[in-house]
C-alpha cells in the first residue's frame, strides 16, 4: 500500500488533469456513441431518423475507421504546433458538433457531422496518449496506464448511464455531451504542455514522412497480415455499438428485467425503462460495468500468460460471447453472453499492443507501435458492414416486414413511421404486435446473424494461431 502511494505521488499535477481531461471526454463520447445506432434507426415518433441498417452501417463503419486512421496525421499536426492548441481545437469541434448535430436529419448532414465530430476526436486521441506516456517513467507507467484505462472505462459506462436518462429528447442527449465535453475548457488552464521538442521542420514534409512510414509498414506483407487478422477482433466488437443495441430493441424481450428492477430497484426501471421494456443501451452497456468490476482479475489471470495464447484465448471467448448475444430473445441469456464477451475483450485487447511490440524487427518497434490503430481502423470498416447490409437483410425487423408482407399482397402506407407502421402491419395480419414479433423471429430467424459474428472470430483466431506457427517463428530465433 505505501509502494502505491509512493508511485501516486510521483505523477505530476499534468498528468492527474490528462486523466480527468480522459474521463470526460469518454464521457461526453459514450454519452452519443452506445444509443447512435438506435438514434439512426429508431421511429420518428421516438426521436429517431428511421435510417436504414445499411445507412447507420457506412455512417458508424467508416466515420469511426477514419477516427482511427486520422491520429497518425493528427500526431504530427501535435507535435508541429503543440499539444495543447490541439486539445483546444479538439474540444472546440467536440463542443460544436455535439450542438449542431440535433440540426441535421439527413443522411448527408449526418454523415458530415459524424465525419467532423471524428475528427475532433482523432486530434484528441494522440496528444492524451502521449501526455500520459510523457509524464510517467519505468517506474510508474504500468500503474500510470493502468490509472489512464480506468478513467476511460468509467467515462464509458457513466456516459451513457447518464444520457439515457433524456433518450426521449435526443437534443438534450447531444447537448448533454457538448456540456460535458465543454468542461475539458476549464481543466486547460491547468494543463502545462510535457516537455516535447516541437518539430521545427514544415508540416507538409512531416506528413510527408507520416505517409511514407506508412508505406514502409505496408511493405512488411507479414505484419499487413497480422493486421488483417486482428481486424476480426476489432470488427467483432463494435458490434457492441453498432448492432446489439438495434437487435436488443427489435427482438429481445426485456420485461423479465424490468419486472425484476420494478420489483426491487424502481429507480433503474423508472428511469432505464419504458413501456414495461428496458432501453436496449443499457443492457449493451453492462460490457463496461462489468470491465470495471473484472478489469483487474482478468488481467492478473493473463499477465504472464504469452501475449498470442492470450490474444487466442481472447478471440475465442469474445467471438462465442458476442454471438451468443445476437441468438435469442432471453434478455438473461443475452446477459451472460455480454459478460462472456467482456471476459474475451480484457483477455485480448491489452495484449494486442504487447504482441505487436514482440513481432516488429528490433529497429523498427517504435515505428510498428505507432501503427497499430490500423486494425481498429479496419475493423471498424468491417463491422460497419455487418452491422449496415448484412444485418438489413438477414436481421432487420423492419426489411423482414415489408418482406413478409409482400408475398401476402399487402399494402401499408409508407408515410407512417416505422412503429406505426408495425402497428398497421400487425393489424392487417391479425395480431398485435408481439404476436408479430414472434412470427416474424420463428419465419425469418433473424437470430442467424450470431453465425456471421462467430464465423469471423473463429476464422481470426484460426489465421493467428497459423500466422504464429508459419510466419513469425520464421524470423524469430
């Protein structure tokens, strides 16, 4: 315990509102980020924009890519002109994106806001990364980092816990971000740049040296590889973002939970609840509290575990959880599923980055580290399609309808919003509306869409056990 509080206290006082600085922004970004796919898709008499799966896919699959492909420029941009005019320029794009958003109900606008609002965060994400690297030494950077992943979890679970209290006024959801992010002003003042050399060459030659690195680390077919395969993982996981929250609420039947925080904890059904139902985001978000609660366990049972057998036991775990989640309409079930997945997730992705530093030539680790967004970035694009046409056409509730009533000859009014029309439907096919739902789960199996998840998290892991065995140990001793 004093060792601990020895290393505390050797943390300047930047690197404590670097922290606080991470806390709010995961804040104000889960906040938006856990109910944007429901906000894409949901009824217009609930406040959403009735896009279509495929629409909320390219808008969630490549803004969220381009996030994670941007701070490899926006690093540079940082250490050109200083990390802290870049975070002021970060929460200003933050704070008037998450204002204006409200504004635009198109695909175009909304696609553009989404684009603009990433970009704020793909200047925010470097400069944080390296401010806590620059003020913590060998001696404190595990504890250092560790601090640094908690506050990001608990901004990622008090975010939205938060926001979901006002989902019926989305505006105020976005707002509710921007006010949040807005304090990230205030802890400026008492932000002091790390010591860093600024670069004093032009800031076209250095992104010109960015672009080339990049070529460079393109150039290692073995390492592409590598990339590609943890792309699988990465695709896997925004599911959690970007389609569990949409099957939850067209398929699942929450009321047992409900019924059960009713009963026993109003408060979460009177505020995490409707119509007898709980919000979909918020079962979704339980990855995060359950992170909080196990983080720690999970790290110390794969510490010293090699970083590949980790990452294998990772993909596996979190490929059968996250699929396990898209199966059936048992919220219990759905539960265990997300708490398996989450088991996955902390056994793989820290490990990721330590495999990446183990594969990369000697002298050219650091230049390899700096790269290892790259899957993300991938994955991102990946699971924007699962989540976009695959899910519309093998899962949606809405496409599945119109299908179904098809074939019998039926004609609804289009004008109508998507929970009106169900209604419509239901009427015309003489049920209500959780027959229809029933009918439409045991005629279309919209659950089949866990055989896609898991398909491609079975296939990572096989290419990374067979990429271990057959590539790498040919230039490891």
């Amino acid at each position: 315990m004093g060792q601990t509080s020895g290393s505390l206290s050797k943390f300047p006082r930047t690197f404590w509102v670097a922290n606080t600085i991470e806390l709010f922004e995961r804040w104000a970004w889960y906040g938006l980020f856990m109910l944007f796919a429901n906000y894409l898709t949901e009824s217009s008499d609930v406040g959403g924009l009735e896009f279509t799966q495929s629409q909320k896919g390219t808008i969630m699959g490549v803004g969220t890519g381009i996030l994670y492909f941007l701070p490899v420029i926006t690093g540079a941009i940082a250490d050109k002109y200083g990390y802290k005019r870049v975070l002021f320029v970060s929460f200003l794009i933050y704070t008037s994106a998450f204002f204006a958003f409200p504004y635009f109900n198109t695909f175009t606008g909304v696609f553009a806001m989404y684009l603009y609002l990433a970009v704020g965060a793909a200047l925010f994400k470097p400069v944080i990364s390296a401010t806590i690297a620059k003020t913590t030494d060998e001696s404190n950077s595990s504890i250092g980092f560790g601090i640094f992943y908690m506050m990001v979890n608990i901004g990622a679970f008090f975010g939205p816990m938060i926001t979901l209290l006002y989902k019926s006024n989305y505006t105020m959801v976005f707002q509710i971000s921007a006010g949040i992010i807005a304090l990230n002003f205030i802890l400026l003042l008492f932000y002091k740049e790390p010591a860093h050399e600024k670069t004093k060459e032009p800031l076209s030659a250095a992104l010109g040296r960015v672009f080339r690195n990049i070529w460079n680390v393109l150039l290692d077919y073995k390492f592409v590889i590598f990339l590609l395969i943890v792309a699988g993982f990465w695709s896997m996981y925004y599911q959690l973002f970007f389609t569990l929250p949409v099957f939850i609420g067209q398929w699942v039947d929450t009321s047992v939970m409900f019924d059960f925080f009713n009963k026993n904890i109003p408060f979460i059904s009177e505020n995490y609840g409707h119509n007898g139902s709980m919000e979909p985001e918020f079962i979704s978000n339980l990855d995060a509290l359950f992170i909080i609660i196990f983080q720690i366990a999970i790290s110390t049972l794969v510490m010293k575990k090699k970083p590949l057998n980790a990452m294998l036991t990772g993909f596996i775990i979190s490929s059968i959880g996250m699929a396990l989640t898209l199966m059936t309409q048992n919220v219990m079930f759905t539960l265990a599923a997300i708490l398996i997945f989450g088991i996955g997730e902390m056994a793989a992705s820290p490990k990721i980055t330590e495999y990446i530093g183990r594969i990369a030539p000697n002298d050219k680790k650091a230049l390899y580290m700096g790269y290892s967004f790259l899957p993300v970035f991938i994955g991102s694009i990946f699971a924007g399609i699962v989540s976009g046409n695959v899910y519309q056409s093998m899962s949606d509730k809405h496409t599945l309808l119109v299908r179904e009533l098809n074939t019998r000859g039926i004609s609804i009014d289009d004008s109508l919003s998507l929970n009106n029309y169900f209604k419509e439907a239901a009427s015309a096919l003489g049920m209500n509306t959780k027959e229809l739902t029933e009918y439409l789960w045991v005629t279309y199996n919209p659950s089949n869409i866990w055989m896609v998840v898991i398909s491609i998290g079975l296939f990572s892991s096989l290419c990374l056990f067979l990429y271990n065995k057959y590539l790498i140990t040919s230039i490891k001793p």
